[in-house]
C-alpha cells in the first residue's frame, strides 16, 4: 500500500523536512561562535523542526527544554538535570552535585534507565538555578560545547516572576555554552528580547523565521503528489494558493488532498473537496472559538476573510469597519496576541486559512 508522503503536527524530518538551506546554514554558522541563537516565528511554522534537523547534524551535545511543560523552579531545575544524565557519564555530574547548596534526591528508575530527580520545594529559587545552570557550563566540554535549547521560551514568566532575571544573570557567565530560544506568540518574544527594561535584552542573534519559500514549496509539494494527482504540479499550485505557503496548513491540506485522491480515485477537484473535508472536521472548534471573540474582533476578522486589503489600509475601513483606525488597531493587537492573526511581511493576515474561509461562509450563507 502506498504511504501518505506528508505530515503535520509534529516535528518533522527526513522527506518530511524541506528546504530551509539558508537557515539551517544561518543556524549552524551562529553556533559555531560564542553567541546565542533566538528563533521567532508565528506558530507552527518548523521552529522545533528546524533546530532538531541542525542539532541532529552538529554532533555536538545538546539539552532540549520545552518550557511549556515546567510547572515550576523545582520542576525547571530537576528537567534540566534529568537532561544532562542523558548526555554526560554519572560520574561527572556526580562529582558536581556534590557541591550543591541544595541537595536533590536521584534514583535510577529501571523500567526505562532513566534517572529520577527531584527537589525539595526551596526557599531560594535563585541558589537552585544558579547551582543547576553552572552545573551545565562544568559539564561542558570547551572544544565540544554543550547546545541548550529552550523551547517555547515565552513561558518563561507563566513559571515564576523573577525566574528570566535569575536565569540570565547565570548564564550571561557561561562560556562553554551556546543557548538557543525558540518562541511563538510574536509580541511576547520580542518583549523578552527587544525590550530595554527585559534581562534578556539583545542577547543574543534574532532570527525570524518566515514561510517557505514558494517555488521550493511547490517542487517538494508535485514530488509527493506525483503517485496520486495526475497534475501533480498544478494541484500543488492550488494547495498554495490557498495556504500562502504556510508549512503546517500547507503539510494538512497536501495530506488531505493526498488521502482523496488515493482512497475516493477521481475527484474533480480534489483540493476544494479537501479544503470542505478540513472545514467541516473543525466546525465545532471554530464555533466555540468564534464565541470567544468580541464584537469589534468579529467585524474586523470578517473583512478580513472577505478582503485582501489590509485591515489598516483606508479601503478596508470604508467597507467593512467603520471606526477609528485606533480601534482596528488594538484590535489587531488582541488578534494577534491570541495566534487568530498573524503579521508577517505582507501585514496582518488571519492565521489558519480554513478558518478564514470558514467565517467567510458563514458570513455569506
Ligand atoms: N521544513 C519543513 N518542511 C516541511 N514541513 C514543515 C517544515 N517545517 C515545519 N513543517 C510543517 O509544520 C509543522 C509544524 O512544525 P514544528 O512543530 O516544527 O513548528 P513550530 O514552529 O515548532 O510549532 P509550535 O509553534 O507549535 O511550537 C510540521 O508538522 C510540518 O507539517
Ligand atoms: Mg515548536
């Protein structure tokens, strides 16, 4: 039986892995000075893909932390530690622990080999993170040095105040250690890294990572269409169109696309069948979702799915929102910073293009 050629969701590698040469070379070339990396994009546009694909081709040592799964500075410093049994023999990191202010208990959990930690809750959060955090740089090997990658970086305050200051002034002394950030929620992450006042101001180089690039897109697109579509090229145009080259509704739609035309043979026209099929699956969601919004959000989120003007161009306030441009503006802030809107390099855009075209039915049935 054949197999579907393309996923979404997950991280993604081998063939699922496209393009992104340059960054990847961007990436790789950063880590090989003494600075740290920042990767920002909206969501699900390959941040953790990306990073795994170059981690995987250093072979240098790396720590990965998805901070969205930290519930607190215990929590945050006994990850970090599980993580570096991972990498580094017992002994060494032994050795280190012994001069600990703050002692965890460590088990070997023989189902899985695995290391057990876990911290007493402390009274200083500060004496746990600074102990844990210079526990990495002792561990590193100056000509083979440690890559830590935090994940979701911009939950980092969800986890404790204070907790970005304490890591900071930690780290900014570390010289085995290259540290990569990975965050969506756009503004969030620029406060951390742009904001004077933030600790983490300009620490390090700020790479934002856009879409895929079209003509790159469409070439891998064809190539896993190939054993279904007869036009494999122009099926591959259309799924763009509607996507704009977005990496996971791109994967999501190719993927529907790819399961019709294998299991329901001929469809005249596959793409806007599966574009139906994906809409339909979701509607549930996307009534809840609309019933979150306010008024002025609902107005402007519907001119957006009718129109190609920018919402803060003065075509789109003479047709769909009559108001002050203030108003369209914090609007969009709020838009954006709930992921239902999105500003790129072309202005803002709504995120998921079937929940564009969903409210765009909705708005005309
Ligand atoms: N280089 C790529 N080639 C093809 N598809 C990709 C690529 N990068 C990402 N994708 C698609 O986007 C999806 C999301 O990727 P990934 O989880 O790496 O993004 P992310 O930015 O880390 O997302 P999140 O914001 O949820 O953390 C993948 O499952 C895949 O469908
Ligand atoms: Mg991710």
């Amino acid at each position: 039986m054949k197999k579907n050629p393309f996923k979404f969701g997950s991280i993604v590698d081998g063939h699922y892995f496209t393009n992104r040469s340059e960054e990847i070379k961007k990436v790789k070339s950063i880590l090989m000075t003494d600075n740290h990396l920042i990767i920002i994009s909206p969501r699900r546009f390959g941040k953790t893909s990306l990073i795994s694909k170059v981690m995987k081709e250093t072979g240098r040592p790396v720590i990965f932390l998805d901070l969205q799964l930290i519930t607190n500075t215990e929590d945050f410093a006994s990850q970090l530690l599980k993580r570096v049994y991972r990498v580094y023999p017992f002994e060494k990191i032994k050795q280190i622990i012994k001069s600990f202010r703050i002692i965890p208990s460590i088990s070997l959990n023989p189902m899985n080999n695995e290391v057990d930690i876990s911290f007493q809750p402390v009274s200083s959060d500060s004496i746990l993170i600074e102990d844990v955090l210079n526990l990495l740089e002792r561990v590193s090997d100056k000509k083979k040095k440690l890559i830590v990658v935090f994940d979701e970086f911009q939950e980092i305050k969800n986890i404790k105040k204070e907790i970005d200051r304490q890591i900071r002034s930690t780290i900014q002394h570390h010289q085995n250690i290259n540290y990569v950030f990975l965050g969506s929620q756009e503004s969030l992450m620029r406060d951390i890294f742009e904001k004077k006042k933030s600790p983490f101001y300009h620490f390090g180089y700020l790479l934002p990572l856009d879409r895929i690039p079209h003509q790159e897109f469409l070439a891998y697109l064809a190539a896993g269409l190939k054993s279904a579509a007869d036009k494999p090229e122009e099926t591959a145009k259309e799924i763009l169109e509607i996507t704009k080259s977005h990496p996971y509704y791109t994967q999501q739609l190719a993927f529907n696309v790819w399961e019709l035309l294998n299991n329901a043979g001929k469809s005249k026209n596959p793409v806007e069948e599966s574009v139906d099929e994906i809409i339909m699956h979701h509607d549930m969601d996307y009534e809840r979702l609309w019933n979150t919004i306010n008024r002025t959000d609902m107005k402007i989120l519907i001119g957006m799915s009718l129109s190609e003007f920018t919402p803060l161009s003065s075509e789109f306030s003479k047709k769909y929102f009559v108001g002050a441009s203030s108003t369209i503006f914090s609007s969009l802030k709020r838009l954006t910073q709930n992921g239902l809107v999105i500003k790129t390099e072309l202005g803002y855009e709504i995120d998921d293009p079937f929940f564009k075209r969903w409210v765009n039915k909705r708005r005309i049935r």
